[in-house]
C-alpha cells in the first residue's frame, strides 16, 4: 500500500511552492477555451471572478469519467462528502447545519437554476451526463442566491441546443454489475430560430453491498434521466433568446444512508447487511425551467427565469437492522418548488453590475408510519426515583428494568407539512474608480414566511415488564411502567401550524485592485443568513420556535496568470464569524425529545489554493490544496441536562482536502488521465468525547487509458485503483458503518458527430 501514499506525495509535492483556487480545470490562452463562470448571474471570467468558485467543464468531466455530483466534491478543494453520499459540506459547513438544527439547508445545489430539494441529494437529479459546466462556490452567497447558501451554492448547468445537429452515445460497463447507457444529440428545427437538444440516461448497479438475509443487493442503483431542451432566438426580435427546458427523474435505490455490519471480521471485503426490512428509496423528479433573455442595448439586459420542481420520494428502512422484524420505517415525502426571478444586467465602462427581484415557494410534504425503538431512558428512570427510594435503590431499580426492557417499541405515525414562501429584492454591482481599482458593493433584502405543523399518534406495542417478578420493588416497576406509557402518550397530539416571519438585510463591500492585466487581488465582506423557523418535538408532540442564524465572511483573493495564460495560480483566504447558530438540543425525556434552539456561537478559517497549467497540447496538469480550521467558541445547551461543547470542532470538517491530476495525449490518438484527492481525518458528530467520533484520512487514485478517434473512443478506467479502505461513519454502539467505495474497474466506449 506504500506506493500509493508515495505517488500522492510527489502528485501534491507542486503545492508546497504554488498557490490557486479557481478551477479544477487546465487554463488556456484560447478566448474559445477561457472558463466563463455563469452562477453569480451575470457571464463573467474565471479570472475575473472574486469570489471562490471551482469550476469543472465538459471536457474535465469526460477526462476523469467523472459520473455523479459526489464525484465533483471529492475532486474540490474544501468541499467533502457527508456520511457518505448523502450530502456535503463546504469549509467544513454541512450542508444540513453544522449539528443537525435547523429546517433549511446551508447549501443548495441548482440544477440549470432550478433548486434541488435537499432530501434528495443523494439520489437525485445530479447526474454528470450531458453536462456543460459545474461550479462549485465556497463562501455565502446570501446577496446573490439569498435562501439556503450561507455555506455556499453549487450550480450545474446542462448542455443547451445548438443551430448544429450533433448527436452522442455512451456505452458504460464496470465492477458490480454497473451499467450506463446514455444519449443526447439535437439541431435545429427552424434553420437560425428554433432549436432542439434531448439527452437520456439509464443507470444500473448492484452496489458493493450484499444483504444476506434478503440475498439482494442493499444498496442498488436503477435510474433513469430524459432531458429536453428548446431554444428560440426569433429572427423577428433580434436580442431575445428563450430556453424551456423539462426533465424527468427517477430511480430506485439504496437508503439515504447504505450501512456495512462492522462486526463481519474484514468488513470492507466482506460488506454485507443483515436487515430483514429493504433500506430503500424511491425518488420520481420533473424540473421546468423557463429563461427569457433580451438584450435592450447601451449594455442593458433583462432576463426572467422560472422553475418549477415536483418531487416526491418513498423511503424505507430496517428499525433494528437485524434479521429479526422488530422495527421498520416507511416514509412518504415531496416538495412542490416555484422560483422566479426577474433581473436587469448592465455592462459599462465603469459600472457593471445587475438588479432584481426574487420569488420563491415551497410547499413540502412528510409523513411516516413507523414501529420504532426508543432506548429506556436509564439515567433518567433513576432521577426520578431517587427521591422516593434514594440514589442506591433507584439505580438499581433503573438497571433491572433497563435490563428487561432495554428499548421501549413504539407504533408511530405523523404528518408533517411545511410551507416557505419568500421575495427579496438584490443587487450587486462593481465601479471601476480607476484603470486599476474598483469597488465592489451589494445587498440583498430577504423577507421569508415559513408555515410548519405536525400531527402524530403513538402507541407501545411491547411487554413491559412484570412487576410481580421483583419482589418488594414491585411498586417501582409499576410506577416506572406508568411513567413509560406516560412517554408514549405524550407523543400523541397535534401541533396547530404555527407562521413566523423573518427579515434581513444582507451587505456585501469590497475593493479590487488589478496590480497588472494578469493579476489582481481584492477583499470582499459580506453577511451570510439562513432563516428561523419552528421545530417539531416528536416527545411533546409541540411546536417550539427558533431564530435565524448569521456569519461574517472576511474573504481575501488573489487571481493571477502567467506564460501566457497556460498558468492560472489564484488563491482565497477566509474568516468567517457565526453567531446564534441552530443546533438540535436534547431535553431530557428521551431520545426523540429534542428540537431547534439557538446555542451555539463558533469561528472558521482557511484558504483554498489551486493552480492549473497546460504545458503543451499534449500534457497538463491541475493541483489544489485547501485548509479549514472550525471551533464552537461557545456552544452550551441548558436544556435537559447542561452539556457544554464549546471548544469541539464542526463534524465532517476535514483539515486539509487536496487534489491533482494531469492528461497526457499521445501520438496515434492514445491518451491518459491520472487524478487523486485526500482528505483528512474529520470527526462525523458533536458530542464528548469527540474522539470517539473520528474516521481517519483516505487517499483516492483514479486512472483512465483511451484511444480516440475522430468520431468515436474507447477507454478503460481505475476508481480507487489501489483500494483504499477507509470508513465514512462509524457508530460504536451499533457496529454498523457506512464505509468508501472499494476499487472498481470499467470500459468506456463512446461515439459521435
């Protein structure tokens, strides 16, 4: 395994001497090959752009053969995977919230500026097919995205139609039964106005996980995507273009979480689950895009985009992940999601920059029935009985019971329906005082109206233990009997909806200076959001009510190009300050009695480098390197029992991320591509001591040899080609973990005009 670590150590050993942040992508010189960045609204250059986005282009994507969204995160710098494929996080900021509180989302992933739910990242429409660009951006994008990008914001934007007819297939077979067969081609339909593009996928794998009890595969993949475009630039209207866009999504699969039995000795060759009930999910998906672009002259453009995304999803797991049926969870849920915007760009000599306003809404559905077990609250069994029977007796009495009755079985059903609705108005603009120096300014006003409610039954559906078994503790067995129905009961009622209604202004000012044509440096402060709401406590069946959250992000840039432009060598640092950040807190009644409050109050740093550097046409090479250092500086939760976490770091928030590849093109149409990435160890939760909560670092190697032709290839390919194992979650209690995919090896064969 040595000599894995050692081609990391000489692919990263560049780094040490160079600095970059801009894209996982090889510069050029070429105006046809200059990466145009599009997700902060306005069409504008890499090199050009301050804030800290990673770019990965058509041509990157095919080089690395690079299939899902998660494959993007784990080639970027400061972005990693959480517990698996289930979500991300950006400088060390989960996606989900940094500890589980919360309703909306840190993050979002946009799908041609459409809105993904966040339920559904892990099996949603975030496939690599067919795509021109991605761009991931660290850092808050409240001025620009507003809702749900304190963290960041990750958009992926698909090929358009062409006045050209063009057409591609792709043939994909490799490791555990893993198959892609994919399409898309289009042309004009009017000669100049109308044209047409569709793309169609269908993917299928058995996943690297067996079930041994159901012989099945636990974690498959069964998807299918079709996507149709029009675009229509009417000759009778010079300057206006539309594009609608439809896709529809759907797959069957693995749960949002695929565990490994880590008690099977060498569980990572022998991955199995023993789960009786199917850990799946379902997702059905259908995106309309609409976007209207007239160009009204003197620098003057006007654009209108509207989204609509309907999803819905059936997920089911194995309460008790055993052969044995004791416990299972069926859930139901969807989103409906309307977005439009309207925006007005202006490009002049001094002053650029755009104006708009936003409209969002999104009404959600979630409902499960379940039979779950809930563990008997021991500790809290023998507090309530020791001023009765004193502290030995109650700790006893807490110890026999728990021994009989170690979880308490509940029959749990509830219906919980959420609505947002929000507009804000928001510009963001650049003023060129001189030929060098320019100011940077913008804001964002944010008003947002949230509706939560809740409705749940429960009943026990146990044997509780028979008093009459212990002798003269009888009385305490059946008032501990009482006071555990008493738990089940209080997890029955209704919640009203409650409506709250949030406001906020987000400033955003900076100042660039252009020292050269090629290298400009600036400094930008902005304010990042994301809104309050109310949480549902499944104990107390109540609605209990949280506040917003906010970060100062103080970021540094630095943009540069050299020889030419076939070296970009650029760089962001950052400090970010969070105050009343959301977190899940516990009040003592249980494990299901907890819910939002406002605790914590914590500080980030780091910085992204990246550089990038076509030597000829035929080698080039890309590195990156990123750092985040995260602390709770005050994180106290008086609620239940007092636990003070104040001094932990943030979970799924590895140090270091780094990455590098380069593309070799050899003569008589050979060609190759080696990539790596590492990430070090991060801790997976927030608790004490969290050292018993870290997975180690993991070091990733992928290679691909092709030959190509003019209208066809044919190429073979490595992921982890030298079989890291590595775990992403590992849950001690349990001896389940969800570990990294193991090395997989496959054939590519593509074709095209």
């Amino acid at each position: 395994m040595k000599q894995h670590y050692l081609f990391s150590a000489s692919l990263f050993a560049a780094l040490a001497t160079s600095s970059a942040v801009a894209a996982n992508e090889t510069p050029s010189s070429d105006d046809q090959n200059e990466i145009i960045v599009t997700g902060e609204k306005a069409a504008r250059s890499l090199q050009k752009t301050t804030a800290s986005v990673s770019v990965t282009s058509e041509r990157k994507l095919t080089e690395e053969n690079i299939l899902t969204i998660q494959d993007v995160y784990n080639r970027t710098a400061n972005v990693s995977e959480t517990y698996g494929s289930s979500g991300f996080s950006i400088r060390g900021i989960d996606q989900r919230g940094v500890s589980g509180g919360g309703d909306a989302a840190t993050a979002t992933v946009f799908v041609d500026g459409a809105p993904v739910p966040q339920d559904v990242l892990s099996n949603g429409p975030t496939d690599m097919w067919d795509v021109a660009q991605v761009e991931i951006f660290r850092g808050p994008q409240s001025t620009i995205q507003g809702l749900n990008a304190l963290a960041g914001a990750v958009h992926i934007r698909t090929q358009d139609p062409t006045f050209n007819w063009t057409v591609k297939a792709r043939a994909l077979v490799s490791s555990f039964d893993t198959s892609q067969f994919a399409v898309a081609g289009g042309g004009p339909l009017v000669p100049g106005e109308l044209a047409f593009r569709v793309a169609a996928e269908k993917r299928d794998s058995d996943g690297y996980i067996r079930n041994v009890t159901r012989n099945a595969p636990e974690s498959p993949v069964d998807s299918t995507s079709i996507r149709s475009k029009l675009l229509w630039t009417p000759s009778a209207l010079p300057g206006f273009e539309a594009r609608l866009s439809y896709h529809h999504f759907e797959t069957k699969g693995g749960y949002l979480f695929t565990y490994v039995d880590a008690t099977v000795p060498d569980y990572f060759d022998n991955r199995t689950n023993p789960s009786d009930y199917p850990n799946s999910s379902d997702v059905d998906n259908d995106q309309v895009t609409l976007d209207l672009r007239y160009d009204l002259g003197g620098g003057l453009s006007l654009s209108t985009l509207g989204t609509w995304t309907d999803t819905d999803f059936t997920r089911k797991y194995d309460g008790d992940s055993s052969a044995a049926s004791i416990a299972y969870s069926d859930i139901a849920g969807g989103a409906e999601i309307f977005t439009q915007e309207l925006r007005l760009n202006y490009e002049g000599d001094r002053l650029s920059g755009l104006a708009g306003l936003f409209y969002y809404n999104r009404d959600q559905y979630r409902r499960s029935h379940q039979v779950t077990l809930v563990p008997t609250p021991g500790p809290t069994i023998a507090n309530l009985l020791t001023p009765a029977l004193g502290a030995q007796t109650a700790t006893q009495v807490a110890t026999l019971y728990t021994a009989a009755l170690p979880n308490i079985p509940v029959d749990y059903t509830s219906d919980f329906p959420t609505k947002v609705e929000t507009m804000a108005l928001f510009a963001d603009a650049r003023y060129r005082l001189t030929g060098r120096l320019s100011l940077l300014g913008g804001f964002r006003y944010d008003r947002e109206r949230n509706k939560i409610g809740g409705e749940a039954n429960a009943r026990f559906v146990g044997t509780l233990p028979n008093p009459a078994d212990y002798g003269p503790l009888a009385p305490a067995f059946v008032g501990v009997n009482a006071a555990v129905l008493g738990l089940v009961a209080d997890a029955n009622g209704s919640a009203p909806a409650g409506t709250r209604t949030f406001n906020a202004f987000l400033p955003k000012a900076g100042v660039e200076m252009a020292w050269t044509p090629d290298i400009a440096t600036a400094f930008v402060a902005q304010r990042g959001y994301r809104s309050g709401g109310s949480g549902f406590n499944t104990a107390r069946s109540q609605l209990f009510p949280y506040d917003p959250e906010f970060t100062w992000n103080y970021e540094l840039s630095l943009r540069s190009a050299w020889l030419d432009g076939r070296l970009t060598v650029n760089a962001n640092a950052f400090y970010i300050d969070w105050t009343d950040q959301q977190t899940t807190a516990n009040f003592g009644n249980g494990l299901y009695d907890t819910h939002t409050v406002n605790a914590g109050k914590s500080h980030l740093y780091g910085f992204e480098l990246e550089l990038g550097h076509r030597v000829s046409p035929a080698f080039d090479w890309y590195a990156s390197v990123g750092h985040t250092r995260t602390k709770f500086d005050s994180f106290v939760t008086d609620v239940g029992s007092i636990t003070d976490l104040s001094g932990l770091e943030f979970p799924y928030a590895p140090r270091w991320t780094l990455a590098g590849g380069a593309n070799m093109r050899f003569g008589g149409g050979f060609n190759a591509n080696i990539n790596a990435s590492y990430r070090s160890a991060v801790y997976t939760d927030v608790a004490i001591p969290q050292a018993d909560n870290r997975v180690g670092a993991r070091t990733l190697v992928n290679a691909r040899i092709g030959y190509e032709t003019k209208h066809w290839s044919l190429s073979l390919f490595a992921n982890n080609l030298f079989d890291e194992k590595y775990d992403q979650y590992l849950n001690s209690f349990t001896n389940f973990a969800v570990i990294g995919a193991p090395r997989s090896v496959g054939v590519i064969l593509e074709a095209g005009f």
